[in-house]
C-alpha cells in the first residue's frame, strides 16, 4: 500500500511479507453456487439467457485479494480489514493496524459488521439482522 502527502510525493510503502493465496477449488465451487443462487433471484425463472451470458463471461481470479477494506480512525491510523473469501455475518473480522509511521501497532478481531466509527477507545458499528434491520453496537478496544 502506498501512501502519499498532499502534494502527490510517496511518503511511504505499507507491506506485510505473505506468499499470495491462491482461490481454492472449494471457494471456486461456492462461489459458483452463489452465483447460481443469485442468478434464481434476480431473473425469478430458472434462468434468463441475458444474466447467464453476464455470469458465463466472468472470471475468477487465480489469487485472492491481500485485504478487503480500509479506513482511518481519529488518530490517523490505517485500518486494514484481512480478505475473507466467503465472510459469514456471525464471524469475526480481523483488522491490522497502522500507526502514522507505517509500523504496525496493533492487531484487531471484530465481529463482521460495517464500521462507521473508530476513537481511541471505541469502534462504531452497523450491524443487520435476517431481516437486514439495523442496529448500532459500540464495542470498547481493550489493549492487551
């Protein structure tokens, strides 16, 4: 990950040293059948041939992303959520972080919801039920 100042210059490069991961044969066969349940969904029939042409010129890639997202907190830390292929809503998400000299300073496990806010102390999240209605939780970050 690079980061630059405000005038475009690179500051720094971010990197974690791990081999890439390649997809696996079983995340390739989920994905398939996501795909295939996505596909009953939208088109209501069995399958439309306009959403079966869009779903056959897809592609999977050969390795999985290095991380899914990124946010910075009050502090100026860079929040790296680690990549998880097929992340179910009742997992724990797991976070690097970067302090603003680009060394890590701490390594956080969430539960799998979407934050909207980290302090110091707190982090602010939305999380959804079955019935995708939210509900604000506040978890306190506990140094160890």
């Amino acid at each position: 990950m690079r980061s630059y100042d405000r005038t475009g210059a690179l500051k720094r490069i971010l990197r974690v040293q791990r081999p890439p991961r390649r997809l696996t044969p079983a995340e390739a066969e989920q994905w398939h059948r996501q795909r295939s349940e996505r596909l009953e969904r939208r088109s209501g029939a069995p399958s439309r041939p306009e959403f079966q042409e869009l779903y056959d010129y897809q592609t999977l890639p050969e390795f999985l992303p290095a991380h899914a997202r990124l946010l910075v907190d009050r502090s100026n830390n860079l929040w790296v959520e680690e990549y998880r292929a097929f992340p179910q809503e009742d997992t724990v998400t797991k976070w690097r972080v970067f302090g603003p000299s680009g060394a890590v300073v701490a390594i956080a496990e969430l539960p799998n919801a979407e934050i909207t806010d980290v302090s110091p102390d707190r982090v602010v999240t939305v999380w959804r039920d079955e019935d995708h209605v939210p509900y604000v939780r506040v978890y306190r970050l506990v140094r160890k």
